[in-house]
C-alpha cells in the first residue's frame, strides 16, 4: 500500500522534531557542565587568592571555606550576566526579572559568607528567597 506524500512528510516532520529536542536537550546539558566547571574553576582560584575581604562590622574570619563562599559568588555573577543575555535576545527581561534577583542575592550572600559577616549573609540570603520568590509568582 503506498504511503502518500502528506502521510510521508508528516512523517519525516515529526522525527526531524524529535531529533531537533533531544539536539536542544543535549545542548543545555553540554551548556551546563561547561558554566559549572567554569565556576567551579574560578571559584577554586580566587580562594587561594582572596581567603577573607574585609567588611565593615564583619569577623576576622571567613564563616564558611573560602572556596565555598567564592562559588557562590561566582556562581551568583556569573548566573545574573547569563540570565541577562538570555532576556535580552529572547525578550524576557520582565520572566527574568525574579532569578536575576535571586542570583544577586546569592552573591551577596557569598560575600558576607566570605567577610565573616552574618549580616550580610543574611541580608543576601533574604534577597535570594525574595528574588525565588518573585520568579516563581511571575511563572504561574
């Protein structure tokens, strides 16, 4: 029985659809390995550099390892500099509007963390639940 030619390129369509998502899959999965290696990396850096920066009413230690607070902060710049590409080339600053904020207060968190300051820590922890928080109403 021949197939005719709506059957055959609906067909065909359906597969090149399904290839192209697990292409996009792998992509993101490729794209997230390489962003946390990379924080990860400099992370590790900058903690046998900058061991403790100093805050105003903060501690003469840092609370956590270094290499801890410095993944936060990395993590926390890096992943606002990204979610800000992201919204502008697909014109979603207002969607991005609460995880950009949340990624902020995750680096603040990882400075007061790494000054010794539970004020500040505190304070970016806050902002950090505030910016989840505000993403999380913005998308239901």
């Amino acid at each position: 029985m021949p197939i005719s030619h709506f059957e055959r390129f609906r067909r065909d369509r359906a597969d090149r659809t399904v290839e192209s998502t697990e292409r996009a899959k792998i992509s993101v999965y490729a794209g997230l390995v390489v962003f946390f290696s990379v924080a990860i990396g400099t992370a590790m850096a900058l903690s046998l550099v900058v061991t403790h920066i100093s805050l105003p009413g903060s501690d003469a230690a840092a609370i956590v390892a270094p290499w801890r607070a410095w993944l936060a902060v990395v993590t926390g710049v890096a992943g606002v500099v990204v979610a800000t590409v992201i919204a502008r080339r697909h014109g979603l600053g207002k969607a991005l509007v609460g995880p950009r904020i949340g990624l902020g207060g995750l680096a603040v968190t990882g400075l007061g963390l790494l000054a010794g300051s539970l004020i500040a820590a505190g304070a970016g922890g806050l902002v950090l639940l505030g910016g989840a928080a505000l993403g999380a109403v913005r998308r239901g």
